[in-house]
C-alpha cells in the first residue's frame, strides 16, 4: 500500500558549517493532504584560482556504462501498477466499495490491454499492489506459516495461476508485501516458521514487539536472532515458487514517514536480497517510499529501485491531481539524479497519463508529467485504465522516441537553471547531444529559455522536437518557447558551435567580501577543494572583481553544494536582487551548476550571493562566460 497521509517534511538541514538551527520548513501543502480512508492495521489509518580560465561544468554526469541487456534492472522497468485505480474514487473503479478493484478478473483485463497495446513499446511487468491477501474488509489472509495468502474472493484460483496467465501472455508477475512481520500473522507467538526447524514468530521479533513500516502495521524483525532470515526466506521461497519476477516492498525506513531505529528496515532490504538470491529466481526489488536520501548507499547495494517521494495518486474522484503530488516531484527529483544507473534507478511513482479526464490533468500537464518521468530516468510504469487509453495518452505512452530516453544510455537530466516557474532541465548524452527539457510549472503562459552556455557550447545546434518527432532547425545561442501553464517541450539538442570559456571565479578568493556569518570551509568535490558556507540569516558573499570585456546580460554558471532547496538573492553592482531556489545536489558532499541571469558592465563588476533572512546553498565558484 501507499503512504496514508502526506506529512509535514522537517526543516531542510543545515550545510555542515552551519550551527544545526535549521532553515525554516517546506511549503506545508503536502502536510493538507486528505488522510487516505484505509491502512494496514485492522482497517483503521495510522499514521575553482580567481580569472583563470575553466571549463563549465556538465549539467550531469556522463552515463555509466550499459549494464548486459539481460542483468536485472539494466533499464528502467515499464508496465502496470493496480494501485492507482484501487485508490482512486473515480466513478465505477471500486464499485464495491473502496478499494475493492483489485480482484485477478480485474489485473488479467488489465494484463491483455497492456499485451495487446503497450507490450510492443516494452511495457511488460504487471504489478498487483497492495491488498491481494486482504478481503473485502481490509481483514488480512495467512498461510498456516505467518505468510500472506491470497484471499479466495479476490483471487479465487491462489496467486501462482495469475503468474502463470501473465507469463503466458509474454509479460513478468509482480507483487507486494509491507515490511516487517504483519501484527496479525503473530499468533501470540507460536506460529510456526515454514522450513525453519522449531522457529516460531516470537522466535523472529523483538520482545517487546516494537512496531516497523510507514503504517506502525508490523512487529520489528530482529535480525540478531538466527530465525529471523528464515522467515524472509520463506516469504521469498513461496513468491518464488509462484513464479513473481518483482516485488515491492513497502513502508520501508529510514523513509515512508518515518526515522529512529524502530523504523530502520535496512536490515530487512539485506535480509530480503539475500533471500531472493537463495531462490534462485531473477527478481527485482523495488523498496518504498519516499525513502531517506542519507541511507542512498544502502538502497543501491541491496535493490533495484527506490521511490524518492510519497504517493502520485491524489485520494480522491481522479487518479492524479496535478497539485497533490505530480508538481512535488520538479523539486525533490534533483538530489537523487546522480545516484541512477543500471541496476538501480529514482522511482517517481505510477505515470498516469492515459485516461485523460480519469487521469485529472491538462493535456499540457500530462505531457511535463511524461516528459518529467522520461528525463529522470524513472520506471515508466501506468496505474491507468488500458483498457480506456485516449488517443493522446496513447500518443504519450507510446513514442518510442522518448521511450528510447528513457531506456537507453542516456544519463539523467537534472536542472540547469534554478528551480522556479519556469525550469530549464538538460544532460550531456554519449554522443555528444544534449536531452533538453523546458518546463512553464507556472499557472499562467510564459517563455522558457534553454541557453546553450548552460551545456557547455555557444553558437549554433540543431534542435529536434521529441514529442513531435520533428526537426526544428538550426538555432543560435539559444531557444525559447512559449508554454501554457504546467506545459513543457522535450528536445534533442547536437551542438555545431565550439565549446563556450568560462572565466572561473573561487568563492573562497581572498578579494572577495564575506560579511555576517559567512565562512571558507574544506569542500572536497569543490574546485580548489573550498567554498563558502554558513550563507544564513545574513549571511553575504560578494564577488568583488568580476570582469567582463561588454556590458550586456551574461548567464553566471554557480557551482553550489547543498543538500537540500535553497533559496539566494543574486545582484551585480548593487542593483536589484533577484532570489533563487537552487535545487538540492544531494547531500552537502556533492556539487552541482545552475546558470543565473545577471547583467554585467563593461570591466569590473560585483556579484552578491545574501542569503537574508533564511538559509542560503554553499558556494563553490562562479563562471562568466565569455561573449564573441
């Protein structure tokens, strides 16, 4: 199951030169979501030296090398999710009452539409989500040995014919479990583990029977305890034997919600690794959700996916909403984008873009939402109706251009200007183009700019249209498009032009100014392994020297480090400010480039980053490109 509600998120954490106040907390909009009317326990919700020439720095990291095309989770996976249209009050989806649309008549209906319509385009895995063990009201199903069941009204012929049937028709079974040992499986501690000698459920938890998962819905497994793995070894065994090829495992910590060690399931992500590799079986483990960035290592040694943010699906008569959770994904995606590559990729969630008016979006938001999920590299997975695709989901589902994107060698796009209404994303590809997004997020028309400075080259480039699967022409320096509100453009850019000079300029350089609580601190991945932090409540760093041979508008490439979004107002010679959001790099280890706008006079300039009266992103470096 998904996330039951959206919490407040914490404060953003100070840069490790900051003393730990805290900047203040995110936008309070995910904390209004509707708490979802279901959970897993008994039905009821729980809860760079100065002026030397540099070269500028991609906006992303080249692409790792392919993995086989045959190794577990080389590329992104495509298919089907069951989980939007159970929790969706659309009209006619759960006719018999909330989430009753996960039935096997329901996921085989599904299965032929996505054999007959989207296999061709690499669409293959079939995923029945949470409540395949539950009846009709939410009560959970066991097998005499503590493990989830299918439930006979749901699934009347077990699970493996389903596996069966799926894998009859070409494609690959998935299925799901919460983390932990499910409180109702305990049996006051006396059921017997299967194949585990005279290992009970007391033999597996802690004694006090700590509770684990997003939901509080299992007991804590207790790892030091030698029965322990057989339980998740048995639990393997059997959905191996039923022939799944995925699993999900859900309300996984230090995530969903969650943190402390009570709620640290990494124990159990290695426990379950482990498992799966005694079975033999090749199947993919996807954890989730909105799982702990600090613990990235932990999830990209032990699986193959990972969900990055809370639920897409709104709760509510449509699938999606475009302000529930789709536009959150624009500004928490970024920090994840260096850590996907074969064998383990950023799971945005279900791409509900199919259904149209069931979907609850603009044709226009539909398309940034693909656009957005095909950049990232994330699974391409539908929880739509396939059996009720428009022609333009269809469209969007099916071009085989961005699907190319999406599964070929391609890196990660991530933000090359900083985020705000209008977002330019873009990656270095292989060949030597560029994959370059533009996004109008705002609610009314607007123009996005992508400048070819922001990738590293000037003058001329030819700029194929993606979605329109057309050539645009050659363009110059830069192109601009118009977008309605939430619109965005997807293009394939391959420079002709020469590489753009940068003049780099080191935050930490003696001539420069820093006032407030402002500080040089050791930066390893900064150029001159240095950069200036402590940028809050304040806190200034003023370029002094800045020189440019033209006056004219020039787009400074900053090199930052901050492990969370932060905003910096931005002015040359003490002109108006401009304020910023600058997406996270990740963690306070790791640095990243945006360009931002500024105007420049002919010789010597100033530049000042002011935090004012919030937190500010570290500063490694500027670069001024050098006009013709």
């Amino acid at each position: 199951m998904r996330s039951s509600l959206h919490s407040a998120p914490p404060p953003p954490a100070p840069s490790p030169s900051i003393p730990p106040a805290g900047a203040p907390a995110r936008s309070g909009r995910r904390a209004l979501r509707a708490v979802l009317g279901l959970a897993l326990t008994a039905g009821i919700v729980t809860a760079v030296p100065s002026a030397q020439a540099v070269t500028p720095a991609t906006s992303s990291a080249p692409a790792a090398p392919a993995a086989p095309a045959t190794a577990l989770a080389a590329k992104p996976y495509m298919g089907w999710s069951s989980w939007s249209m159970q929790s969706s009050k659309y009209p006619g989806l759960n006719p018999d009452g909330d989430y009753s649309y996960l039935t096997e008549k329901n996921v085989l209906k599904q299965a032929d539409a996505l054999a007959k319509r989207l296999k061709p385009f690499g669409y293959e895995y079939v995923n029945i989500d949470a409540g395949w063990w539950r009846d009709k009201d939410w009560k959970p199903v066991f097998d005499a040995h503590g493990r989830q069941t299918s439930d006979p009204t749901r699934f009347p012929r077990g699970m493996k014919p389903v596996a069966d049937d799926l894998h009859a028709k070409g494609l690959k079974a998935g299925i799901y479990l919460p983390v932990g040992l499910e409180k109702e499986a305990y049996g006051e501690g006396k059921v017997p583990l299967w194949n585990a000698g005279d290992c009970t459920t007391a033999d597996i938890v802690h004694s006090d029977l700590r509770t684990t998962n997003g939901w509080d819905s299992s007991y804590k497994i207790d790892f030091s305890r030698p029965c322990a793995q057989k339980y998740i070894d048995s639990q393997a065994r059997m959905i191996a034997d039923w022939g799944y090829d995925f699993l999900k495992l859900d309300g996984v910590g230090p995530g969903s919600g969650k943190s402390g060690d009570q709620y640290d399931n990494v124990a159990d992500v290695a426990a379950w690794q482990k498992a799966i590799a005694a079975t033999g079986r090749p199947i993919h483990l996807e954890v989730s959700w909105s799982l702990d960035i600090g613990r990235v290592a932990d999830w990209k040694k032990y699986t193959n996916g990972w969900r990055i943010d809370t639920d897409v699906e709104c709760y509510c008569n449509t699938l999606v909403s475009w302000e529930n959770s789709v536009d959150d994904r624009w500004d928490d995606a970024p920090g994840w984008t260096r850590h996907a590559g074969p064998g383990g990729w950023n799971d945005l969630d279900s791409l509900n873009v199919g259904n149209g008016q069931m979907d609850g979006l603009t044709k226009a938001e539909r398309q940034s939402y693909a656009t957005l999920w095909a950049i990232a590299k994330s699974p391409l997975y539908t929880g739509d109706d396939l059996t009720r695709l428009d022609s333009y989901g269809l469209s969007l589902l099916t071009n085989r251009e961005v699907i190319a994107l999406n599964q070929g060698a391609t890196p990660p796009a991530r933000p090359v200007t900083p985020s705000g209404a209008q977002q330019v994303w873009g990656a270095k590809n292989a060949d030597g183009s560029y994959t370059v997004a533009l996004f109008n997020l705002g609610d009314a028309p607007a123009a996005v700019t992508a400048d070819w400075t922001s990738f590293g080259f000037t003058g001329k480039a030819a700029v194929r249209d993606l979605w329109n699967r057309e050539n645009l022409g050659t363009y110059t320096d830069k192109v601009t498009q118009a977008l309605p509100a939430h619109g965005s453009r997807l293009f394939t850019v391959t420079p002709k032009g020469p590489a753009v000079q940068l003049t780099g300029y080191e935050a930490e350089a003696p001539a420069n100014t820093l006032s407030g609580n402002a500080s040089v601190a050791n930066c390893d991945a900064c150029s001159g392994a240095r950069k200036v932090g402590n940028l809050y409540l304040g806190g200034k760093l003023q370029f002094n020297d800045i020189v440019v041979n033209k006056a004219g508008s020039y787009l400074l490439q900053v090199a930052y480090v901050s492990g969370d979004p932060r905003s910096v107002a931005v002015s040359a010679n003490g002109n108006g400010a401009t304020t910023h959001k600058f997406p996270s790099t990740g963690d306070w280890g790791t640095a990243e480039t945006v360009g931002v706008p500024v105007t420049l006079k002919a010789g010597s300039n100033t530049v000042t980053f002011d935090s004012g009266s919030g937190y500010a992103p570290d500063i490694d470096r500027v670069g001024v490109p050098k006009l013709p």
